[in-house]
C-alpha cells in the first residue's frame, strides 16, 4: 500500500509516520519541511495547485489554529485552499481513496467559524467525486506537542475528568490521543469499498484497536 500524506509535521501527522514505518508502508510527505522516516517529501506550501505522484490513498492531516494564522483569511488558506488543493492533486493523480482529519462539530451552516470552515472543506471534499471518502472527527487532540497551545494544554490536562462527565452522544467532544487518530487512519487505509463516511471518536478507537 502506497500512501501520500499531507501534515506528516503535526501531531497526528508524525504519528501516522512512526505507526507506518513499523508496518513497512512506504509514505510519501506533502509540505513545506523534509520529514524524517518517510520514503519521499513532496515540498509544496499549498497555495497553488501541486503535483502528486500515483498512490493507493491520500491522507490530509493539514491544519492550523486561529492564533498562529492570525486572520480568519490566513486560517481558511490553511483549513480549506490548503486541504482542496492537496485533494485535487491527488484526483488528478488517480488516487481514488482519500482520509481527511476534520473536527467534531463541523458543519457549513455553524455560527463558529471553526466549525463552518471544516464543514465546508468537507462539503467540498465530497462534492470532489473520490470513490471512498473518509472524514475523521475528532474530538480534542491528546498528545506532546512541539510549541505552545496554553487552552489546548488545559483542556488536555482537565480531559479525565471532562470524560466523565461527557455522557453517550456528547463523547465525540472528549479528548483522544493523536496516536489512536494516526492508527484509525492506517485502519482505513486498508480498506475497500466506495462512498463517504464520517468517524466519531468511538469508531476511530474501535478502529485503531485493530491495528
Ligand atoms: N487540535 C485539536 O485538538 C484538534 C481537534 C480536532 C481536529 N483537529 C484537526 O486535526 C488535524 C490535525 O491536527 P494536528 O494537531 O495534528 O495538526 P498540527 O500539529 O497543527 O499540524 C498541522 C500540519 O499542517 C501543516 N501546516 C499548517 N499550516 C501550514 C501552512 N500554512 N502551509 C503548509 N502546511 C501547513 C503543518 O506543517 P508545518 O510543520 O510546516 O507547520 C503540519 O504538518 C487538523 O486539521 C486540525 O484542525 C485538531
């Protein structure tokens, strides 16, 4: 299995990068930095569109935050250009499986733009016409981080205790670590079929346990 990814720098990036190079599948990097312990790295920043090599599945794992973009235009570059960009190099490519990183709560209609912008990139992944189309929600990412995020580290430190008290349908909104992220997504990397799906954080844990 031939795998290109795009945010192998991030959180769950690096993740999925260490979990593939233990099973053998040759990754190929999509960014602005070389990446160590892949098989290639495709540099490109996004803000155009780029080429891809062939490759069985395409994983976006792409993202920003509103404080490092600094504007909602710097954000949506990011969350939705960059993200469309990169899904359309891989159409182009032939690449009929792509797997998206989301966020709990997207919806285009949202009145959070957090929330719209990733419902729009997913509206739009969608409207793209891949043969299997997997969209991961997850809620609060758990892991080391390489710089700051003090409201992202507070929430992970208090997320014991927000766990318990986030009862059936609201469990999508507690955290799950970036590494159960990265394992659902080699998950489905192996799998056939057609059409688009949208994974919560129980399905991606029951995912990731089979890896
Ligand atoms: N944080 C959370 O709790 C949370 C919760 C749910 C969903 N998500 C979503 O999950 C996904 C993965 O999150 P993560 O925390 O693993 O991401 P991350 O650690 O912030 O990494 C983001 C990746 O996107 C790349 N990127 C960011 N800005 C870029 C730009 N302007 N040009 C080119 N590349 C750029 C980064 O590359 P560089 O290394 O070059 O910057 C990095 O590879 C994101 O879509 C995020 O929105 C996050």
């Amino acid at each position: 299995m031939t795998v290109v990814l795009a945010g192998a720098t991030g959180l769950v990036g690096r993740a999925f990068v260490r979990i593939a190079g233990e099973g053998d599948y040759p990754v190929t990097a999509v960014g602005r930095r070389d990446v160590e312990g892949v098989a290639a790295t495709i540099r490109t920043d996004f803000s155009a569109p780029l080429a891809l090599p062939p490759a069985d599945v395409a994983l976006c794992a792409l993202g920003t935050t509103m404080a490092t973009a600094g504007s909602r235009a710097a954000f949506y570059a990011v969350d939705h250009v960059a993200v469309l960009h990169f899904a359309q190099a891989a159409l182009a490519a032939g690449i009929r499986h792509f797997i998206v990183i989301s966020a709990v709560g997207a919806d285009p209609r949202s009145p959070v733009f957090y929330s719209r912008v990733k419902g729009e990139t997913e509206r739009d992944l969608a409207a793209l016409g891949f043969a299997r189309l997997d969209i991961l929600r997850p809620g609060l990412l758990l892991g080391r981080r390489r710089e700051r995020r003090p409201g992202e580290a507070l929430f992970q430190r208090l997320d014991p205790v927000l766990r318990r008290l986030l009862p059936g349908p609201l469990s999508r909104y507690a955290g799950i670590p970036a590494a159960t992220v990265a394992a659902a997504m080699l998950a489905l990397c192996g799998q056939g079929g057609e059409g688009t799906t949208i994974h919560h954080n129980a399905e991606l844990r029951r995912l990731a346990s089979a890896v």
